[in-house]
C-alpha cells in the first residue's frame, strides 16, 4: 500500500480498521500537524496498520473492555511531524527515539516493530485527581498486559502506552514527588503479582 497523495485515498486509510473499536483515523489526530500544516500521513502504511493493530488488540482493547471509554491524547507521528516538534521542543523526542514508539511506520535499531499512543482512562481520572495514586493503573497494566513501555504524565494521569516487538516492560514518570522509574528489568520490584497496589483503585472503580 502506498502513502496516500489524495483526499479520497486519505480516507480510504483512515477507514482501515485496527480492532473492534479503532480505526487508524482515530490515531492520525495531531496538533502540531493541523497548527504548521504538516501533513501526519505515514509513509508506510502498511507498517502503521499492522503495528497499530497490535497496540489496540494487545492494549488499548482489553484496558477499554475493564475500565470503559479511552481517550486518544497523542499517537502516530510521520517523521515529518515528529521531526519538527523535536527542533522546536515541542515535547518530541529524536526521530531515531521515536521510531517504533510514535513513529509507527519505522522499525526501531534492533529491528523491532512497535507502536505507541497517548492515552487517557476517563474512567481512572477522579480516582486519580483525588488520590495522585498513577502507580495503581500502572501495576495493573504491568501486572495484565503485554505492554513494552509505560511513561505517566501529570495532566489527567495520561500516559504513553507502547506496544512493542522486543518489550522491555518499563515504567517511568514525570509526577511529582515520585518522578522517575517505578520499574525496570533488574530491579526488585519488577517481577511478581502487585495486586495490593491497585485494590483500592479496583474497589473504588468497581471492577
């Protein structure tokens, strides 16, 4: 499949469905594309939707089946795009950083396919705001998904979810006063059940 050059063809894309409830339009979506004018159209489609379609079927699927309605905050970059947000620090990491991570349609230096997406659980977000407890949904993913990396940010305890061939399963975050790595290959805390961490989370939610 070629990148498309027309509207009809753009389309003709956004209609390829990822899994039971994701298009790929649903992840095209970009600020920095629609304010400079910067086309946020992969260059090959066909790695985007199959790296797309396992982040929803593996991920965005079943933490939409146990916790309701997710919110697509940032997801697919085209180099193009993430290129520019990177020299005008507009919170885009290095190209060859985000390749198998935003940037869906490139393999990552090891070879490795992979996808990632921004993500609100609207559902999570007053226990979250009442609580400042990321770490249960966190747990809860480490604990149930075959996530590659997780990384928690401030606002609305959205977070970038990865699904990746070569996973390293790695959480981080930027919410103070515990910013940094919860967990990471090697360290104690990594393997194992942590369900007494999101108990709460689970018995507020009702799930």
């Amino acid at each position: 499949m070629r990148q498309p050059s027309s509207v009809k063809g753009l389309e003709y894309l956004g209609r390829v469905r990822l899994s039971s409830n994701f298009f790929l339009r649903d992840f095209l979506y970009s600020e920095i594309a629609t304010i400079h004018a910067i086309p946020n159209i992969p260059d090959d489609p066909e790695l985007a939707i199959a790296a797309g379609t396992a982040l929803c079927q593996n991920l965005l699927e079943p933490l939409q089946a146990r916790f309701g309605r997710i919110a697509i905050r940032s997801a697919y970059r085209s180099s193009a795009v993430n290129h520019f947000g990177n020299i005008n620090k507009l919170n885009c990491s290095r190209n060859q950083a985000n390749y198998a991570g935003h940037i869906w349609d490139r393999r990552d230096a090891d070879g490795h396919m992979g996808a990632t997406a921004c993500i609100v659980i609207n559902r999570f977000v007053p226990y979250y705001e009442r609580t400042g407890d990321w770490e249960a949904m966190a747990w809860w993913v480490h604990d149930h998904l075959p996530y590659g990396e997780m990384e928690f940010f401030p606002k609305l305890a959205a977070f970038n979810l990865t699904w990746s061939e070569g996973p390293r399963r790695r959480i981080s975050s930027y919410i103070p006063p515990r910013r940094g790595l919860l967990t990471d290959p090697g360290m104690a805390n990594w393997s194992g059940r942590h369900d007494s961490a999101y108990a709460a989370m689970l018995g507020e939610l009702g799930t």
